[in-house]
C-alpha cells in the first residue's frame, strides 16, 4: 500500500540521486555532432559567447522562461544564430505560444538540422543550427497553422536583425 511516507520517502530518494549526479548524463550534452561549415574550437567558443549564451549553443542549455527579450520582439526582420549569424527564422513566421521562448511555426529553408533528445525522461526533437551546430532549442507539434509545429528556441541562441 502506498501512503505519504512512502511516497515523501521516493521523492527525497530521488532529489539525493540527482543531487549527486547519479541521474545526470555521463558526459555533459554537446552541440549537434556533424561536420559544419562554421567551426570553431571551444576555447574561441568560450571567448565568443557571453557564458550564458556558451552553455545554451554548446552544451544544449535552456534559459528560464520569460527572461528574453526575443520574445516580446514583434518588429519585421529576421533572427539569427547567436553563434554564426546564419538567417534562421523570420520574424513573419514567429508567434506568442505563451510559453516565454521565441516561437516560430517555420524556419527558413536549410537553416536547422534535427536530433532526438532523450533527456528529462522524454522524447523530444532538438533543433540546431546547420551551419554551426549550435543548439536552439526544440520542436513541438502543438503549434498554430499552416504546419501545426511549434519551434520553441532560446533567446540566447539568437540575434534580432531588424528589416
């Protein structure tokens, strides 16, 4: 029979797995693996990109939600990698899912390669820059039309270039 001291007692368990790493990948998640046109090593990386921006395009970080300014940006024009300025999405395509990320319901031809990310106990589609590698964030079939996807992408990993 399950009562609340079990389940506090699971719960505790797990938190103490986590804080010592037992439920953490072995190695740290990466930028998409493949040969790219744009590379750098990570010590130009690291000099590049304020550490915020580092951890969301090479280790596939996340910010938290409603932090960035991108998502409340509503002007014509395009917005690109953080990492390599390649034109991903135009802003003619973005949308408020109310989620507190940048959403776009397309990207512009060629621009993103997809992986399967299996992190957080789930499936999900990681999109990354096809021309750095550098991660964006993911895709989601809840979007509006005329896909029905939803590209839900940090702020972090984009620039704003105003039409």
């Amino acid at each position: 029979m399950i009562d609340r001291r079990s389940v506090l007692l699971g719960g505790t368990g797990i938190v103490a797995l986590a804080a010592f790493g037992i439920l953490r990948p072995v190695a740290p998640a990466q930028a998409a693996e493949g040969d790219f046109p744009f590379k750098l090593s990570d010590e130009e990386w690291r000099a590049k990109l304020d550490p915020a921006a580092y951890d969301v395009l090479r280790h596939e970080g996340t910010e938290r939600a409603f932090t960035s300014p991108l998502d409340a940006e509503k002007r014509a024009g395009t917005f690109i990698c953080a990492g390599c300025d390649q034109p991903l999405f135009s802003s003619e395509t973005k949308f408020d899912s109310g989620t507190g990320w940048p959403s776009f319901y397309t990207f512009i031809d060629g621009a993103l390669g997809t992986s399967e990310d299996n992190s957080l106990f789930m499936a999900r589609i990681e999109v990354h820059c096809s021309n750095c590698g550098g991660h964006q964030g993911h895709v989601f079939e809840d979007g509006p039309p005329p896909t029905g996807l939803r590209y839900c992408i940090n702020g972090l990993s984009l620039k704003f270039v105003p039409a």
